[in-house]
C-alpha cells in the first residue's frame, strides 16, 4: 500500500526538528524508488507532534482532541483503529 501510494500519489513530507528527510529517503527501498514523487516543505509553526504520539494517546485512551481534526478522529473511531 505504501508503495501504491508514493507511486501513483506521491507525498508530501513536512521537515520537523531533528529529522533528516533526505536520510530518511536514502534508508528506505520503497522511498528511494519514488524520490521523484515525494516533495518535502519547511513547516511554517513548529509542531512536535507526531503519527506516533497520537496512536500512542489512543492506545492509553487519551483524548487527541486537540492533535488531530476532528474527521480522522471520527474515521479513527468508525473504524476501530488503533485500539489497545
């Protein structure tokens, strides 16, 4: 699926504090095939949060309220993701 996506889609990646984007890329087979479709952004207002802290807050059953907008939060739900 990662695959099809960065191929037929293409990603775009926000560069965050401390994160090597182009190392990344250089470390992953399935990046480094479609470097060409991946554009990579400065982000504009920090933002230290991360996919992974927010699956982490819905394993514990914390509230991402504020993480996330409220349609993921909804589809998240809907479809029972990332449950304990």
């Amino acid at each position: 699926m990662v695959r099809a996506i960065c191929r037929d889609f293409g990603v775009v990646c926000v560069h965050r504090n401390g994160k090597d984007i182009d190392q990344i890329i250089s470390n992953d087979e399935i990046l480094r095939e479609n470097k060409e479709n991946i554009i990579s952004v400065d982000e504009i207002i920090p933002n230290q949060i991360s996919s992974s802290a927010v699956r982490e807050c819905l394993r514990r059953g914390l509230s991402v309220k504020y993480l996330t907008s409220d349609e993921v939060i909804d589809y998240i739900a809907c479809e029972k993701l990332y449950l304990a």
